[in-house]
C-alpha cells in the first residue's frame, strides 16, 4: 500500500483538470450567449426602425 | 465590346461592425479611367485595395480580367500596377535602385534601362542616386508612381496620386494618367478632387458613405485640358 | 535576374548599408558565449561538452534575432506588400529571405566559433574544421524555421515576442543532433561517428525549406 | 454537431468512466513489481492516446482548412488543439507521478516523454499564437501553418530523440513494456479505460468544435446583419 498518495495525486490531477476544462468551456459558452443576445437586440432595433419607416425598404 | 478590366459585383466592405463599402457594382471597360472622388475615410483606399488583391471583401466580388481577386495568380498580379498610400520603396535604397529592383521582380528584360526611363518620366533623374529615405514626400510620391507603372500594366490602381505632389508632380502625374490611358490601360484612381486631365476616355465617381455614384460637381470644379498645360489642380 | 537572386541581393545591399543585423548577431553570441563561460563554476579546458552547448545556445538565440530582422526589412513602407503584389512566387521569395538569414547567421556562428575556441582553450585544428558543416547544417534549419514563423509571429498582438516560443520546439531535433554531432566532433570523433546525427539534421532542413516553401504563401497573405 | 449525439456520448462517458473506475481500482489485481503505483497507468495511456490522435486530427484539419478555405475545418482544428492540449497535460502529470515512485525521479528523458514534452510546447505555442491573434482567417492560416510543421516535424522529433537516448548512457533503463500486463483482467481494464478516455475525449472535442462553429457562425451572422445595414444605407 506504500505510495497511495501518488496514485492518488495522479487520479485527483486528471479529474481536477477535466473539470476546470469543463468549467472554462462553460463560461465561454455563457459568453457566446451574451453575443448571442447583443446581436438579438441589434436585430430589434432594425425591425423596430423599419416599422417606423415604412417608406424606405429595409432588411428584415 | 471587349470584356471588362474591371466586374465588381455588390461589393461591400465591413471594418468591424462599421461598413467602408455597400454593394458596389462597377464596371470598366480597357482603355477606360475612372476617378474616384471622396473625402478621408470615404472606403477609396479600400476599394484600390481589395482591385489590388490585398484585401478580401466582406461580400460580393471583384473581377480583374475576370479572375476573382482572392484567387490572382502571378500571371494576374503582372497586369496590375498599385500606388498605394504607402510607397513600398526601401528607405535605404537609392531611387535607381528601387525601380530596377521592382523592374527585376515584374520580369522586364532590362531593368536598369527601364529603371532609368521611369527616372526621367517623373523629372527623378537628377535624383536618381538619392537614398529614398532623403528625398521629400512629394519625390517619393513620384517614385511611387514610377514603381507602380515601370511594367505597363494593363490595369492602373492609384491611390491619390496628387497627394503631397507640387505644380510639376502634379502635371507630371496628370500626364502619366493621360499617357496610361492613351496606351489602352485601365485606370482607377482615388483622390480628393477632380484632376485637370482632358478626354472622354473617363468617368468621374464619387464615393461617399460607401456609395459609388456619379460625381456631380457642386461649384465650378472642373478645369479643361489646355494644349499641353496643366492650368490647375482643384481640390475639395 | 531571378526574383530569388533580385530579392537576396537587395537584402544583402541593405544589409551593407547599415542594416547592422550581423554585427547585432555577432554582438549577441558573443554575449551568449561569455554568459555561458561565467555561468560554469569553474572554468573548464577542452571541455567538448560546454563548448558545444555554448556555440548551440548562441545558435538559437542569433537565429532568433536573425530571422526577425530580415523580415523587419520589409516591414518599413509597407514593402512587404509591394513584394506580394509583384508576379513572383512566394516560394521564390521565402527562399530569398531564408537564404538571407543563413547567411546574417553563417556569419554570426564563423564569429561564434572563434570565441568558443578562445573561450574554451580548444586547438585550431581538424576536430574544429569538422563541426563547420555541421553548425551550417543547423543554421539552414534555424532561417528555414525561422523565416517561416516570423512571418506569423510578426502579425500576432504578441509580435517578435512569440518567435522563440513557436521556433524552438520545432528546432528541438535539429538541436539535440547538433549540440551531440559538435561535441562529438570536438572530442575528436571522426565525420562517421557522427554521420547519424548529420542525417537527421539533413532531413529536418528538407523537411523545414520544403514545408517552408509550401507555407510561406499562407503566412505572408495579408487578406 | 447534433445536441442529441452530444447528450449520447456524454451518458456514454458518464458509464464508461464509472466501468473504467471500477476495473482499474477493484477489479484489476495489483501488478507484483511496481504494487499500487502502476494502476496510474490505466488512466495514463488513454491520455496520451487521446493527446495524439487529437494532435493528428489537428494537423490534419490544418491541411484541409488550408485547401478548401472552409472555416470549419479551422474550428475542427482549434477545437482538435485545445483538447489535445488538455490530455497532453495530463499524460505528463500522471507521466511524472508515475516516474518518480518507480523510478525514482520525476522526469526522465526517455524518447516518450520527451516527444510528448516536445509536442506539448509545439502546441503550447500554437495556444498562444491564437490567443494573441485576433479571430481573422489569416489567424486562421497561421494556426493550420503551425499545427501542419508541428506534425512534419514529429517524426524527426522521434528519430533525434531515440537516437539520443540510445547513445547518451542512461542513469535508468526504461524497461520496454515495464508495465507488462501479465492479467487478462489488466487487458480488460486498460481497454475499458481507452474506451471511457475515448468517449470523454469525443465528448470535449464535440462540445468545443460546437462552440467555435457556434462563434464562427455568430461572427458570419454579425457581418450578415452589418452590411444589411449598409445596404440599407444605414450607418
């Protein structure tokens, strides 16, 4: 039973490191919601200034 | 009709979020100039660039000769000569130097000879062993011009040609254009206001928030070509 | 003339007017070579090993700066630009600039190895002759290397900063053959003893001026 | 890259993990030479299986990105990269854990260890290339040159390194297979763990892929709107 302490580091290293990958792909996906959103809010506002002004054709 | 030296088709530019160019169609024929009028930041620069191949549109498409300009081989980019904003002449190199170093790389049979032709063409000879890094901006600006036209190339990209050019530059340039032209090349140049060049050979564009359209001269804003004199130069 | 010739006498001619990047190649080895002497706890004659090691870490450090200053050259005017519009082939003109690079360095390592022999007390001699190819052999894989990445590195926010950092990983090989080849040869071992060690260095010039030549379009472009 | 075959693979991962855990602690019997330690090594190979694999399919990703221009293949590669990265990390740590009690020394500069070192600063520096670029296709380009000469160079890599271990005198002899799997139930869990690192790879590279096509898409849609703008005349 002599070295459990490195098997041990060894087994708590891998799993540590795959969850920190696994949180930092998180947040960058939270960050790609946030893009998501910013270019929602811009298409409103395009749909919004084309309802205003019907007279010049505008996209969608 | 021979085909067009030039297709642009919805041609559009994004810097970022902010558009330099906006669905641009335009077309021009061989033998044909077009002037591209607009203040600083108006996208000409862009618009040489992206004719030139150094830059990809965001959309659309530019034909030169008919080739894509994402995809110009060798034997494309040798029919195109670019005067850029930036000279592309080696500071440390006499102005000789340089025009027969590019003579070099445009495969002219002699380089020194034509080094030596475009010396004179733009009133450098004198200057001839001139560092560039010692010559004025106006001179180097001449031998710009002279770099960018020293193969005859088919299609003509200027990028204000008469910036920073004194009275002599100025007709020299002009005469350069007219003699380009006369020859059966292109020409699109960007400047700030209409140059005193005489002929029917050209339109005048204006590019303004990333439009192109014909120009229409707000004032008396055009001078005509005088026998072999430039009279003046107008700019906005 | 060839646009390759037409470019590598360019670079040459600026090199003579001031371009100073051998004498700054030059200048570092040099500083290289002293570090490496005052970093040894005592001073050591005839030691094939540190000599080596010293020549070598003087190798990566000038091939760094060399490749680097060559394609600064063409950064100024925006000549770069003015070289890629022109109708040459990209390889033509990496192999230009390569070429310029081996020599900034070929020169830098001829400088390099007069100090490693007065610093390291060896004899002027065959032994010496003998690691001649093979420090040129190194420095070839180094510009091609080099060249290649700097046009990256150039482009990046990081700028020059990230050249070593992407090259010398990619050096390793060349490296660990050079550094074992020029002991071996300084401790007297015949050119076959080493003639393994040649051929990897061989293969990784192939392989880097080939990949080079293949690549250097996709790094330079501007778009 | 479908969310239904994502959720598979990750309940896949979850099992197998689960499986590959209880093979290597309870089911596989202790080796006799090396005792607890050389249960790290289930886990180690499937690491440096996936770093590999994940390196190649980054080179080779980098190659077709440069030939059909496909921002895809980009993302593929990217996404190929970073996750090679991450296993690569963990073939070293679990490298030197293992080392040092059997060994007697973190490190050792076996012709393995060495190539995955070597491997690991190539694309360490690849990482950071793409994180001091912006996200341009020229940064694109950059990142297939990189991993395309990263790959070249490998097999140079690996004939410098051997010959340099054979000829350097060796303060410890790596034993070739020192971790002889000598039980048909060590076999059973070295596959099953390949199998759940195989799936958690497939998982991670899936997920990233999925979020630079996802920005890649988003970066092409932004543009979309911009220059309906513009058409619009709109600034």
């Amino acid at each position: 039973m002599e070295h459990l302490g490195f098997l041990f580091a060894a087994y708590a290293i891998i799993f540590s490191v795959i969850f920190v990958y696994v949180v930092f792909l998180w947040r960058r996906q939270a960050a790609l919601d946030a893009e998501v959103s910013a270019l929602e809010a811009r298409l409103h506002a395009l749909k919004d200034a084309a309802s205003k002004s019907e007279a010049s054709p505008r996209p969608k | 009709m021979s085909a067009p030296v030039v297709e642009t088709h919805k041609l559009s530019m994004l810097y970022g979020q902010s558009p330099v160019l906006r669905e641009i169609d335009f077309k021009l024929l061989p033998g044909y100039g077009a002037f591209v009028i607009g203040g600083n930041g108006a996208g000409k620069s862009t618009l040489l660039r992206i004719l030139a191949g150094m830059a990809a549109p965001t959309a659309g498409g530019a034909l030169i000769f008919g080739r894509d300009t994402r995809r110009m081989s060798a034997r494309y980019r040798r029919r195109i000569g670019m005067m850029a904003h930036q000279s592309f002449l080696y500071p440390n190199l006499t102005a000789r130097e340089n025009l027969e170093f590019y003579a070099a790389l445009y495969g002219l049979p002699e380089p020194r000879v034509s080094a030596e032709t475009w010396l004179d063409k733009v009133g450098m000879a004198q200057f001839a062993d001139a560092r560039v890094r010692a010559v004025s901006r106006g001179m180097e600006q001449r031998l710009s011009a002279a770099r960018a036209l020293i193969a005859d190339p088919l299609l003509v990209l200027l990028d204000e040609p008469f910036a920073s050019l004194d009275s002599d530059g100025a007709a020299i340039m002009a005469r350069l254009i007219r003699e380009a032209l006369d020859r059966g090349a292109s020409v699109v140049a960007a400047m700030h206001g209409v140059p005193a060049i005489a002929g029917t050979d050209f339109q005048v564009f204006e590019l303004a928030r990333g439009h192109l359209g014909p120009f229409t001269p707000k004032e008396e804003e055009t001078t005509a070509w005088t026998g072999a004199r430039i009279r003046s130069l107008l700019h906005r | 003339m060839s646009p390759f010739a037409a470019v590598l006498r360019k670079d040459l001619r600026l090199e003579l007017r001031g371009g100073n990047s051998t004498l700054s190649l030059v200048a570092l080895s040099l500083m290289v070579m002293a570090v490496m002497v005052f970093t040894q706890a005592e001073a050591k004659s005839h030691d094939a090993e540190s000599a080596a090691a010293a020549i070598w870490i003087a190798m990566v450090f000038s091939g760094v700066i060399g490749a680097t200053r060559v394609l600064t050259a063409e950064r100024e005017n925006g000549c770069i630009r003015g070289l890629l519009l022109c109708p040459i082939d990209p390889a033509g003109l990496y192999a230009a600039k390569l070429c310029a690079a081996f020599i900034f360095m070929a020169i830098a390592e001829a400088a390099a190895m007069l100090m490693m022999v007065l610093f390291f007390n060896l004899d002027f001699g065959v032994p010496l002759l003998r690691t001649a190819p093979i420090l040129m052999l190194g420095a070839l894989g180094f510009a091609a290397a080099a060249t290649l990445l700097a046009a990256i590195s150039s482009r990046t926010r990081a700028g020059d900063m990230i050249l070593p950092i992407l090259a010398v990983p990619i050096y390793v090989p060349a490296l660990i053959a050079g550094v074992r080849a020029t002991a071996a040869a300084l401790g007297g071992a015949p050119m076959g003893a080493i003639a393994q060690w040649l051929k990897i260095m061989v293969a990784f010039d192939i392989l880097l001026v080939t990949a080079g030549c293949l690549l250097f379009e996709y790094a330079a472009r501007e778009d | 890259m479908n969310r239904n075959i994502r959720t598979i693979v990750a309940a896949a991962t979850f099992i197998l993990m689960i499986a590959a855990l209880f093979m290597v602690f309870d089911y596989a019997p202790t080796e006799a030479d090396q005792g607890i330690v050389q249960r790290i090594f289930y886990f180690h190979v499937p690491c440096a299986w996936v770093a590999f694999a994940s390196f190649g399919i980054a080179a080779l990703s980098g190659i077709l990105y440069l030939w059909l221009g496909d921002r895809i293949w980009d993302d593929l590669e990217y996404a190929a990269a970073e996750t090679g990265m991450v296993f690569c990390t963990l073939v070293l740590v679990t490298g030197s854990l293992w080392a040092k009690p059997i060994w007697g020394t973190w490190w050792t500069w076996d012709s393995r260890l060495t190539t995955t070192f070597i491997l690991w600063l190539m694309y360490g520096g690849y990482m950071m290339m793409r994180a001091s670029a912006d996200d341009t296709a020229q940064t694109a380009r950059f990142g297939a040159v990189i991993a395309i000469v990263a790959a070249a160079d490998v097999p140079v890599v690996i004939a410098s390194v051997r010959l340099w271990r054979t000829i350097h005198p060796a303060v410890i002899v790596t034993k070739e297979g020192g971790h002889g799997l000598e039980d048909p139930r060590m076999v059973a869990a070295l596959l099953v763990s390949l199998a759940a690192f195989t799936a958690l790879y497939g998982w991670l590279l899936m997920l990233r892929f999925a979020q630079l096509r996802a920005r890649t898409r988003l970066g092409a849609l932004a543009r979309e709107i911009a220059l309906a703008y513009a058409a619009a005349g709109d600034d």
